[in-house]
C-alpha cells in the first residue's frame, strides 16, 4: 500500500469458510492510518475471524488485502498473556530485550511512565487487578513499537475507574498510531472511537463516524409528553388516528412511531385538537447500545 494513504489496511470482498460453513461472506473493511477504529458485532458474527486474517493467522479469500509491508502489528486478546509470578518491571523488561533493536524510540522508563505503571512496577503481577493486568500486557505490546494496535474486548472485566483510565490511554496512544478495537459493546466504545464497522452475519452492514451512524440506525422517534389533562382513552384515540404506540411511565406517556419524518409535528397537532395541555415535551434519543441490538437482531 502507497505509505501516503490515509489508511494502514484495506480490505475488500473478504471470505472465509471453516468446513463448509461460510463465516465471512465478502467483507469491507478501511483502517485508518490513526486515531480508534471501533469493529463491532453479536458474538458469533465473525470479529475473531476477520482479526485472525488481519495477522495472517489463518487462510482466506479476498479480491483486495492491502497492507503496509513495514507496517508492526501488535495484538492483545481478551485473555491477557502474561507470566504472572515475574515482577511488572522484570516482565517488561523481558520483552523489552526480545524486541530491542538500534531505532527505538522508547526505553523501558519512557514506557512504564506512559502506561501509568509506576506505582506498580515492583509488585508480581499475580497481586494486579484486572485493569492494572491489561496496562501490563498494552505495555508489553507497545514495546513492539507497532503502527496498528488490535485489541479484543479491551474494557471487559474493568471497573467503571479502570475503563475511564484505559480509555484515557488509548486516545493518548490513538494520536500516533492507529488502534483497532474489537467489541460486543457499542456503548463502551462509542465515545473514544473515530470511526466504527458494524459486522453482522459476516458481512459489514454499516460504516462510518459515530454521528452518521447513529443517524442511519435511528429507525423511529420517541417523544416523552407531560399533560395536565390527559386520559388514557384520549391518548389511545391519538395512537389510533396516528399508527403509534405509548406508554406510561409514571405520570408521563411515551409515544413511539418509525414515521420519522413526519411524527413530532403531527403529534403535536393531535394534542391540539384533543384539547390536551401540554405540560412539557421532548424527543427521548435512542442509547447506541438500543441502536446496535436493534441492527444486529
């Protein structure tokens, strides 16, 4: 691949079958040069698989599978290996020493302080929580120097603490290299990712940045309405004439409809003419994670 390209990977057409079974049936995929790259399906829909053809582990069909020939790729898997009777700092340096070479930019110092080891550094990593275990192994991997960082199910088993933290580094590290996250968690990494691919049933249904793709998937409205004078048989008329649905949630009713376009105004207009007087109205925006099992079912 041209080293000016904005991307690191490109991938078109992607297959793979194991035994007959079709896992992959024509995957696209672009990863970015930089920045967090967010890879997100159901478990079963084929993420493992297409990470196993991006470090070549297995054999696949492809019309396209671009890749720097320079390009380092360093991998960490959701089970963190590790030798947990040796000490942070001597793992480390273990690992240090296998990849030393004359052009590193990081010594062992530089990267313990990156990876907010310090405090840790001496103990076993047995004694480690399950965030400061994943710090080691990140570190372990950066040793590498990579320029594409892939990372499975990176927040599971995290503390709410330890998940702000890791994604505070990644977004650091995201500034010179690319990192590829591959999740089940669409809300977990929404917020740290550039950009995102959906893969369902093997193929990529959606691609983009955060923002379009939450515009694409918002398949219907919903509007939180508060009235001083409303009864359930006049808010069941409104839904009949309108198609929708409501609910009650505590005093207030809930409408649902996936005339997008056109709802907020006719509803609004519905409330008129039945004389309801509106005590306070809004649009309630479906969570990504609502979004995500909506696409994927």
């Amino acid at each position: 691949m041209n080293k000016h390209s904005q991307y690191l990977v490109k991938i078109r057409d992607l297959k793979k079958n194991f035994s007959g079974k079709e896992v992959l049936k024509g995957v696209d995929l672009d990863i970015p040069d930089k920045g967090i790259h967010g890879f997100l399906g159901v478990n079963g829909a084929g993420k493992s698989t297409v990470m196993k053809c991006l470090l070549r582990l297995i054999d696949f069909e492809s019309k396209e599978f671009e890749i720097d020939k320079d390009l380092k790729i360093g991998y960490l898997s959701e089970n963190l290996p590790l030798y947990h009777d040796l000490r942070v700092c001597e793992y480390l340096q273990f690992v240090f020493e296998i990849y030393s070479s004359n052009d590193k930019e990081l010594d062992l110092d530089e990267l313990i302080k990156m990876t907010n080891l310090i405090e840790v550094k001496d103990q076993p990593i047995y004694s480690l929580s399950k965030g400061y275990k994943q710090r080691v192994a990140l570190a372990a991997v950066l040793s590498y120097e990579p320029g594409l960082i892939i990372l499975d199910e990176p927040f599971v088993g995290l503390d709410p603490h330890m998940v702000m933290k890791t994604k505070d580094l990644l977004l650091e590290i995201s500034k010179t290299r690319s990192i590829f996250v591959s999740s089940h968690q669409l809300a977990e990494i929404a917020d740290i990712c550039d950009s995102v691919s959906i893969l369902h049933h093997g193929r990529v249904i959606e691609n983009g940045d955060i923002t379009s793709i939450t515009s694409k998937l918002q398949k219907k409205v919903i509007i939180e309405a508060e009235f001083e004078n409303a009864t359930d048989d006049l808010i069941e008329a409104i839904c009949e004439e309108l198609s929708c649905e409501y609910r009650k949630k505590d005093a207030k009713y809930i409408f649902q409809s996936a005339n997008i376009d056109e709802f907020k105004t006719k509803l609004s207009h519905a409330f008129l003419k039945k004389g309801l007087i509106v005590l306070s109205q809004k649009e309630v925006p479906l969570k990504l994670d609502q979004l995500f099992k909506e696409v994927t079912l």
